[in-house]
C-alpha cells in the first residue's frame, strides 16, 4: 500500500476537506447528548479538563478496548501492564523529562497572557532553533494575539505537574504526575521479560492517565491537561530496529482505518532532526485533517537505547538481554507507538459526523465502526400504549444486554426514536409491533442504510453478535 509522506508540518489545511467544517458542531452535539461536558462546570469550569458523559465514556472505553484487541489480544509477541501514575522522581530525572520535557512559552507586557511561541499567529515557519532564540520575536514581528502588545523572548517551561508524597511538603518529597505512561514500562523491562517469559522482539502495552501543564491547551479534547495514553513500547535488536520502526506505520495507520477514520484524511508527516524529541532517533507521526489543520493522532518512535541505557546507569540494574539465539548481551532498542485514547475518540467522532437529507428532512448520523458506538442497539416499541409490547421489549433488551449494551426508549414516535440513536451512533434499532405479538418476529433496522429487515425474535441477538464481529473485523 502507497502511503502518503510529507515532511512539511505546514502544510496548507486547505488541501483535504475536514469531515465537518466546524468544530463547535461536534462540542455541541457532545454535550446536548451526553458525550463529553466541560469539567466542574458549576464552578465556571477548569480549563483543559473535560469529563465524559454517560455515552463518552462508552465510546472512550471502546476505543481502548479495540486498542487493547489489536496491540495485544490479537498478538502473541505483546502483553500488557498497568503501572502506577506515581513514580519514583529520579525517574524522570533520568528519562530526561526533568531536564527538558518543556515547551517554549512568552508573556505579553500589557495583558500578562501566557502563549506558546510556536502556537502564535505567524510563527509557522518556526524552525527548532528559533524556540530557544531571544531575538525571534524581534525577527518574526510576532505580537500578542490579544491586545497587540510587546511578547517576552522565550522561555522554557516544564509541563510536569508536581505535588507531595506522604504527610511532608518539602522538596524531597517532590513526586510527579506522569506526563506518558511509557517510563512505567522501561523501568519494568526486566520485570515483564522474565514473568512472562518474552523473548525479543516484544512489546508491553499500556492504557491510562497521563498529565501535562499544557501552555495552550484547547481545540476541545485535543489538547489536554489530563488525558489518556494508549502506548506501546517494543523491544527489539539493536540490528532490527530500523526494519521494525517501519513496519509499525502501516500497521498503525490501518488500525485508525479498519475502525472508520477516511484514509484521505490520515497523513504521516516525518520529524525534522532538530525538531525530534530528546530521546527519539527518528519520529513519524500519524496525523489527522481536523476541522483546525493537520494534527498528530499519533507518534511512532525509534528511541534507540536511550531509555533502557540511561535507567540502567542510574539505578545501577543491569537491563541487559541475553540473547539465547546468538548468545550475545545488549540494551534493547525500542520502537513505540503512542497514541490517545481522547484524541482517538475525538477523531472518530468527527469523522464519523455527517448530515443527510432524507425526505425533506435533515438526518444527523455519527457512522461510527459498530465496535465503537455507544450503544450496540435500542429495542423500541411502536405502540407504548400496549404493555404485552413493551413487556416483550424488556424481555429483549435484557436478553441483549447480557452481551451487549442495549437501551430501551419510547418517549417519542418512532421516527424520531430512530433520528436520536442516528444521532449517537446506534447501529442497529429492533422495532416490536403488533404483529411481533402473533409472530413472534421483530424489525431490526440498519443505521447506514436505514433497511428494515423482518427477523425471529430468537435469531435477532445473534444477527446483531455476528455484525458486531464483522465490524471488528473478525
Ligand atoms: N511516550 C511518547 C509520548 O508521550 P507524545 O507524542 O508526547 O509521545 C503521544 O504523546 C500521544 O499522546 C499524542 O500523539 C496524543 O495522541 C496524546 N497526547 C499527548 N499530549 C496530549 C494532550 N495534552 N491532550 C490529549 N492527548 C495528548
């Protein structure tokens, strides 16, 4: 498969339309029906923190389950782990985060605004050198997008977030909220490897929180302060590294396809060397056309030995491996995929959008991979008023729910029953009627294609069990 490259991290937005135009179109949706709502709204809200509605959270949990399917179910050379989201601090003295995980941030003179230089207005063309430069806002003419006033020369700020651990504040009690979820997995390289016996190459996985004091954060939950991290951390040969790396992009790539994102919308655009990470011998990111650019979904990395090296030395364990094949001791490499659970979900949610015109009147429908979508089905009743209907709608949906999640809804006609769960995602809708009652059959009606097909009430969890299957692709 030819993938498309690019190297410009300017390039114009213009070129490949977004799935929706507008961002507020998906902000709104989200909160009238429950996906994601603005953190501790009756206080006035916390910038950057988004908290997931009842439907959110199932999408968000979807998501990482059909990560978790393809980065480890599905592979035998992957095993998973949960570590803790405090660590030891000499940990990210060591992994360099201390040092120069940091971004650079300016000031306005008159209004105290705080930005990220490479976020400005006309600061596009920033090259690496130009961020920790005095003179750049002078050479640029960059000015305060809020009053126009004067900008401060850069400086750099670290994205950690700091508090206390144990019932004394001092500074040797300094511990941090992790910032990526990839260190618990280094500093368990040894741990992993022998419990469960992996010889290289092989990855560990790991779903969960991370934290970063974003300068700018926004675009809804793009950028956020709190958010989740689906990484993947593979050990590999020194030797083999390179082969491997690349055979990560595609994999990665089709993984946002399989589960619905337009291929036309997906790029991957190649790191600058001076625009790499401290630790990254070449970076590829996965990007995504959204409704404000292209953006990374997703870096991979080749980290070299950098990590394993620099935890060996300072803790003083060996991390070696030994090679039984070829009988040779060395420090892995490794090649990491890492991703966002928010990102991943936001993405699949616009992509997913789209307006339809059906009758004269507008059909709103998030097409979502049936394997994602909130609700797998909603049993409806055509007539509420007939309780032999809605008792045989309970038997169903409870029926379903042992395997699935199914609602039930009558608080409205049935045409604008099936326009909400278009609304939602819901891909399949199973209608009980009067004849249900004599035939014992229901209507199970398609979201996409809104076909209606008469089926045994017996067959209807299976025909459902097995589309759910084919969405995953399996
Ligand atoms: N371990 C490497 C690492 O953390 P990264 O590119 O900084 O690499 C990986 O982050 C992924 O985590 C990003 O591609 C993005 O999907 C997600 N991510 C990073 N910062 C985020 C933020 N502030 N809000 C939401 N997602 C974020």
């Amino acid at each position: 498969m030819e993938l498309p490259v690019t190297d410009s991290p300017t390039q114009a937005p213009s070129d490949v339309a977004p799935a929706i135009a507008n961002l507020e179109t998906i902000v709104s949706l989200s909160k009238r029906r429950g996906f994601v709502f603005p953190s501790s709204e009756i206080y006035g809200g916390i910038n950057a923190v988004w908290d997931y509605g009842p439907l959110g959270v199932e999408l968000k949990n979807n998501v990482k389950r059909a990560w978790w399917r393809a980065m480890v179910q599905e592979r035998e050379d992957i095993v998973g782990l949960d570590a803790g989201i405090l660590m030891h601090p000499k940990v990210w003295v060591t992994s360099g985060h201390v040092g120069s995980f940091s971004d650079p941030l300016v000031e306005c003179g008159t209004c105290h605004r705080r930005y990220r230089l490479d976020e400005l207005p006309g600061a596009e063309n920033l090259t690496a050198s130009d961020l920790t430069d005095p003179t750049v806002i002078e050479r640029y003419k960059l000015i305060c997008p809020n009053d126009g006033g004067p900008l401060s020369p850069p400086r750099r700020f670290n994205l950690m977030f700091e508090t206390h651990i144990g019932p004394v504040q001092d500074d040797s009690s300094i511990v941090y909220f992790r910032p990526e979820t990839a260190q618990g997995s280094y500093v368990n390289f040894k741990n992993v490897q022998q419990s469960s016996r992996k010889k290289i190459p092989f990855g560990i996985a790991q779903v969960g929180k991370s934290f970063r004091n974003e300068i700018s954060p926004g675009n809804f939950v793009f950028r956020m302060r709190e958010f989740e991290q689906m990484e993947m951390q593979y050990f590999v040969r020194p030797d083999e590294a390179a082969a491997i790396f690349e055979e990560w992009l595609p994999r990665r790539w089709d993984w946002y396809v399989r589960y619905g994102v337009t291929p036309e919308r997906l790029r991957f655009r190649e790191h600058a060397p001076d625009e790499l990470a401290h630790y990254a011998k070449k970076a590829i990111d996965v990007e995504y056309r959204f409704p404000f650019g292209w953006k990374e979904l997703e870096g991979i990395h080749n980290r070299g030995d950098f990590d394993l090296s620099r935890h060996a030395e300072a803790s003083g364990e060996n991390l070696e491996y030994f090679d039984p094949a070829t009988e040779e001791h060395f420090i892995p490499y490794i090649v990491e995929t890492a991703g966002g659970a928010d990102r991943a979900a936001f993405t699949f949610l616009i992509d997913s959008y789209r307006e339809e015109e059906v009758r004269g009147e507008k059909r709103v429908v998030l097409g979502l991979n049936a394997d994602l979508a909130p609700y797998k089905v909603a049993v409806l009743p055509l007539l509420k008023k007939r309780p032999e209907i809605v008792e045989l709608c309970h038997k169903l949906r409870a029926d379903l729910a042992k395997d699935m999640l199914a609602v039930y809804d009558d608080t409205a006609a049935i045409g604008k029953l099936y326009r909400r769960q278009d609304e939602i995602g819901t891909p399949w809708c199973v209608t009980v009627d009067v004849d249900s009652l004599e035939d014992g059959a229901v209507t199970v009606r398609d979201r996409d294609s809104m076909t209606q097909e008469r089926v045994p009430l017996e067959g209807v969890k299976q025909l459902i069990v097995d589309r759910l299957a084919a969405a995953r692709g399996g």
